[in-house]
C-alpha cells in the first residue's frame, strides 16, 4: 500500500470507533474493587428502602433515602470513581497514545467515556436506588427514583469524565466537590442549590404524588433539561482538554 | 522510489517551564531507515511525539508528508507508532488490542489485519492470553503490531527493541530494515549505538535536546574512533611504558598515578589497542588493566557537542 496520500484514506465510521472506544473503556473502568465498592453502596440503599418500610409514610421515607442518600451518596460517588478513572487511567498509565494517534474525530473519546460511565453507574446505583424503594412498598416512586438518578448519573458521568481529563488527583477534587458542593452547597441556600445538580435530580422526586420536596424555584420539567445540558457541557470540556493535551 | 522528504523538523523547541527538552532542532528524513540516537534525556522520546503530533512544540513546525500532524487527524493514517512505554490495555489479548487500532484506523477487515500483522512479528493470533500474562518481549512486538497493523507509509519505533532478545532483535531489525527498503520512512530511536549500527545508515544524533551530529553512520562512527580518548592502564613498568608510547607518538599524553597506573591520551584509540600489547612486551612490562575512561555513550555524545 502507498499511504502517501491520506486524503485517498477514510476514517472509520463514528458507529465503529465509538463502538470500539466504548467496548474498551467499559472494560478497563471495570474493576472488582469498584465494583464491590458501587453494589456495597446500592446494597446499602435497597437495607434503607427495607426499614422504610415500617415508616409511617413509606413513600416519602422512600422518597427521602432516594434523595438524601441516593442522590447526594451513591449516584455522585458511583460515577466519580468510574467517570475520573475512564479516561483519567488511560492519561495515568501513558495508553493515551494508542487511542490519539488514530484518525479518529477528538469527541469521540469522551463521548464514549461519558456512556460508558453512564452504562455502569446506572445498573450499579441507579437501579439499586429503584429498588430500594419497591422494598420500600412505594412501588409508584421507583419510576420517578430511576429517572432522578438516571439524569444525575449522565450529570455527573460528564462532569467527572471531564475532571478525570482536567485535573490529575481527580478523584480527590471530585470527592471534595460532592461532599462540599453537592451536599454542603446544596442545602446552603436556594441561591447555591440552584447550581448544584443533586438539587436538580431531587426535583425530579416532586412528580411522585403526596411526597414533599422542596423545588426552590426548580422545576422537574427544567430539571429534564438542565440534567444532560451539564452532561453535554462536561463532554465538551472533556473534547476541549482532549484536543489540547499533551499526550504522553 | 521518492527521496522527497518524509518527515521534516524546523527550528522545533519544546520546553516544560523552565526545562528545556528539545532545542531549535532541524532535520528532514527520507525514505528508508533512520536511526535518532541519543542517551537517555536527550530529547528523543519528546521529538518523536511531537514528529506524532502527540506533543505540540513550543516553537518550530512539523510536517509529517507536508502537513501537521497535531491539528490534521488524517495524517494519523499515515503514521505508525510504536511508544516506548511499557504498558497496555491490560484486559485485553494481543489480537484484540491489535485489532482495536486496526478498528480505529478504518481498515475494512480489523480481525483480518490484526491476526496478519500479530504473524509478521511472530505471534500467535489465536492465543487467548491476556497481555499481562505476555512476557516483556512478547509485549514489545505487539505493540509493533499494533503500530504496523494499517500498513502505515511512515513508521515511527522508540526504542523498539528493548526487552527483546538477540533473536527477536534480529528478526525485528530485519523487519524494519525491509520496511525502509519498500520506501517507507522508519524513523528508529535508540540508546544503543551498536544497536543503531546495525539498524541503518543515516543517523541523527541528539544530545542534551540539541541535534548534536547528522549524517551517515559510517562517517560519524569514524569520527567517534577518532575522538580523544582517556586510557587508564594498570603495570608494573608505568614509566617505562609511558616513555615508549609518547616515543613513538601513540599518545600524546602521560600520567602517573601512583606505583603502577598511568593515564594515557590518544587521538587514535585503534593505534593505541594495536600499540599497547607489543609496547609492554619489549620493554618486559606486564599489563595488569586496561580501562578506557570516558568511553561511554554520554562520552561520545559530549564529544559530538562540543565539536
């Protein structure tokens, strides 16, 4: 063959190498001690939905663990640990370069990062989360629960894939922006809870019938927007990093 | 075939704060094989990436078949890597890790190409072994592969043959001299200067960042025989030895150091190999150590500098 002339070349398809991308990177943020970590985290929500059941008001006991624990705990921390490491492990370990060097478009990488992410946070804690509140004998709240922490997982899929990207010691920024921000800046004000994502999904909660979580002004209907916009912002700071850097 | 160069450097600089890795660099490289010589921090990793497009230079440009490779994705399909780092996607066999670039170059059959270019450098397709259960060399050659795997028109190896045995290091310079000879660019780093020697006839020589010596590797090897060179030697008779080699203008230089060892300069290290041995029989002096000082790789690099 004459390479000579790479114009004459063609790419893959976008199907084939997202599709190649997002087979790998599945494969290698998959590990047993993250895995063990996540189910203990999803195990744990599904014990809660068991003991809200006795709760005089199980459905918002439900509603409760899915915010307060679901959503400010499992879903954040599920995907900060698999969302930093996806491509993060990749820049840490030097195999970036196997994936650079490819005529391959530059959002590819953390397009698939960011659904990897989601593929794994969403079974590992969303469903548990879901779970826990059919244990819960609130059946007409897991709908509601899944799709929370569904949107908060492709949320923060974005944002910590990005992180993983931007900042080395990823996973320590992340945990100090959930504790701080997500939970702290979250119940600080109606001011900062506007700019927290945990408060968005938690919106989400209200369409549930006779459960009581305070909006702030938020709306679940906004909050089916706002959701992937900051996933979508978190790829595109990802892709931005990504054309950018330096590969080692 | 095209003498048109492949793979041109100009002025290209790079600079991490304040360190300094590659300095106002130029070179331009053909078809065939080029070996970049250099030890270990000259710079050669760093200009390999950025010839990638993997590292953006901080002044200078480079031009990979007359574009850029950093902003042009396309050339990518041009260039094949093979990185000196050690690692790779763990989970992953051979065929797979191969077949994913191949997958990401957009060949039309990635399984076929994989398992064809896993045959060129000797390894089994078929094994179902995860690369971690590889052994160093195995996981050299499929990092070969995987950069061989799209049939690229240049061929990028930095420092290939590490952790390869003699044999696979045979069958390895083989390949990638055949590679050069089908007019392909292969642009080979390496610490090792026999190692070079044998790879191929133009090198090019970076020391401390800097382009230290380009050219004809006969022509520069002839130049490092010939640079001075420092020779402890160890004997019972130091000064009578030392009288005879300066007498007949072997070395230009004698020093005694203590009893028995005396430090000799020469511009001929060849002269003074063949001279030593016959010098020390006539006068009935017994050479207890020969030892050349400052005959290392920096030495010959640290020499090529300064001249």
């Amino acid at each position: 063959m004459s390479a000579l002339d790479v114009s004459a070349e063609t790419r893959p398809t976008a199907t084939a190498s997202l599709g190649a991308l997002y087979r790998l990177l599945l494969r290698t943020q998959v590990t047993v001690p993250r895995l063990l970590g996540i189910a203990a985290l999803g195990a744990l929500s599904v014990l809660l939905g068991v003991f809200a059941r006795w709760d005089d008001d199980p459905v918002q006991a439900a509603a409760d663990v899915a915010a307060s624990y679901g959503l400010g705990i499992v879903v954040p921390l599920a995907a900060l640990w698999l969302g930093t490491a996806a491509i993060g492990d990749l820049v840490e370990d030097r195999l970036l370069v196997y994936l650079w060097l490819k005529p391959v478009a530059r959002w590819h990488l953390p397009a698939a990062a960011v659904l990897a992410t989601v593929t794994l946070v969403v079974p590992l804690a969303a469903l548990p989360l879901a779970a826990s509140a059919l244990a819960a004998g609130a059946g007409e709240a897991a709908s509601a629960v899944l799709l929370a922490a569904s949107l908060a997982a492709c949320a923060y899929a974005g944002l910590f894939v990005a992180a993983g990207l931007w900042f080395r010691r990823a996973v320590w920024w992340g945990l100090a922006f959930v504790l701080l921000w997500e939970n702290g800046g979250a119940r600080a004000s109606d001011g900062t809870a506007r700019f927290t994502v945990t408060s968005w999904a938690r919106s989400l909660l209200s369409t549930i019938d006779g459960v009581d979580v305070p909006l702030d002004g938020r709306s679940a209907a906004a909050a089916l927007v706002v959701l992937p916009a900051v996933a979508v912002g978190g790829w595109l700071a990802a892709t931005v990093r990504y054309r950018r850097a330096d590969v080692d | 075939m095209s003498t048109e160069p492949r793979v041109v450097a100009e002025g290209v600089s790079k600079w991490f704060g304040s360190l300094v890795a590659v300095s106002d660099v130029s070179f331009d490289v053909g078809p065939g094989v080029t070996a970049l010589l250099g030890p270990n921090g000259a710079g050669k990793s760093t200009m390999l990436r950025m010839l990638c497009g993997l590292a953006r230079p901080s002044r200078g440009t480079v031009r990979v078949l007359g574009r850029d490779p950093r902003a042009d994705v396309d050339v990518a399909r041009a260039i094949g890597l093979v990185p000196q780092q050690e690692s790779v996607f763990e989970p992953l066999t051979a065929h797979g890790f191969v077949r994913l670039a191949a997958t990401l170059h957009g060949l039309a059959d990635p399984g076929a190409a994989a398992a064809a270019a896993l045959e060129l450098v000797g390894l089994d397709p078929a094994d179902t072994r995860r690369l971690p259960a590889y052994s160093k060399g195995m996981r050299q050659r499929v990092k070969v592969a995987q950069g061989l795997v799209h049939d690229p028109a240049v061929v990028v190896l930095d420092e290939p043959l590490t952790g390869l045995d003699p044999r696979q290091r045979a069958a390895m310079i083989a390949l990638f001299q055949g590679f050069g000879a089908e007019g392909r660019c292969v642009l080979v780093s390496s610490h090792v200067l026999d190692e070079v020697e044998r790879l191929g006839s133009r090198i090019l020589v970076m020391s401390q960042g800097r382009l230290a010596a380009a050219g004809d590797f006969r022509e520069l090897r002839a130049l490092m025989d010939d640079r001075p060179l420092r020779v402890r030697v160890r004997t019972d008779r130091p000064r009578e030895l030392a009288g005879a080699l300066l007498e007949a203008g072997t070395v230009v230089g004698a020093r005694l150091d203590g009893d028995q060892v005396l430090e000799l300069d020469t511009n001929d290290a060849r002269e003074l190999a063949r001279a030593l041995a016959p010098a020390a029989r006539d006068r009935d002096a017994r050479l207890l150590e020969v030892l050349p000082l400052d005959a290392d790789l920096e030495g010959v690099f640290r020499y090529l500098v300064q001249r």
